[in-house]
C-alpha cells in the first residue's frame, strides 16, 4: 500500500484525491497539507478521507508516515 500525501488543498487537489481513490487497493490519501489547515480539512470531509490535517511539509515530514506526495500546489511553488 502506497501512503499519500497532498500538498495544497486548492481544485486540483479534487483530482488527485479522486485519482487515488479509484485506486484503494493500491494507495490511501494519509495526509493533507495546506497553509489553511480548514482549507485541508474542507478536502478530508469531502472525500471522506482518515488523514490529519498540516499546516506545513515540515511538520508533515516528522509526524506523518508517507511514501510519497502529490504536488497540488500553483506552478512557481513547485521548487
């Protein structure tokens, strides 16, 4: 099972979600990183996600497990 991370809860993060999810037996959406933590937590209740909410990668890195992470943040933050 592959642990996901989101980064950034804007629109297009409404597609990954929904990308990993039709893929539940291969990976699961453990973590939501937003600036705006009810930004993030907006997302969780609309896919019905079981992940925390953070507000930032760092904190993101230390406590939650994950294998990798969708980059949904605006172009020039990408980096």
């Amino acid at each position: 099972m592959i642990r996901i991370a989101i980064l950034g809860a804007g629109a297009i993060a409404d597609a990954h979600i929904q990308s990993y999810r039709k893929f539940k037996d291969r990976c699961d959406v453990v973590a939501v990183v937003d600036l705006y933590p009810d930004k993030a937590a907006e997302k969780i209740a609309k896919h019905s996600l079981q992940a925390p909410v953070f507000k930032d990668l760092e904190t993101a890195i230390g406590q939650a497990d994950f294998d990798a992470a969708s980059v949904c943040l605006p172009l020039f933050e990408h980096a």
